[in-house]
C-alpha cells in the first residue's frame, strides 16, 4: 500500500472506532471509571483523526508535476556569490 491509501486506511479505521466508542458509552452497565477512561480514549482518537484528515487536505492540495520526458533538457540554476 502506498502512503495515501495508508492514511485513508488508518482514517476508516478511526471513524469506525469512534462509532463503536459512542455505542459502548452509551451502555447502562458502563462504570464510572471505565466510561471515563473511554473519553479520554475517544478524545485522543479524535485528535489522530484530525491529523489524518489534515494530512489528507495537504496530500491533496500539493500540486503534482509531470515527470519531465527524457529527452527534454534539466533546468540549470546558476548561483552568484
């Protein structure tokens, strides 16, 4: 898998998390301590979330370039001091 489908990956993975979380919270039988702890959870979860998704929006903005054709000439830059 290549780093995009990576990150899409990794997204599904916690949106589906974060749906199980809010079905589990919502459980009567959930103690105190416990449901607690999976807030604590779900909010890191959601921070992750939010760093892929901006990962995402960055990948696809960055402008992609054509590879240059072979027999075309490289660009030269000369520097002066």
């Amino acid at each position: 898998m290549n780093q995009p489908e990576t990150l899409d990956s990794d997204i599904r993975a916690l949106q589906q998390w974060l749906r199980a979380a809010w079905r589990q919270l919502g459980d009567p039988a959930l103690t105190t301590f416990a449901r607690r702890e999976l807030r604590n959870q779900m909010k890191q979860c959601s921070a992750d979330l939010r760093d892929c998704l901006q990962r995402a929006a960055e990948q696809q903005s960055e402008p992609v370039r054509p590879p240059a054709p072979a027999h075309s000439r490289a660009e030269l830059r000369i520097l002066s001091w």
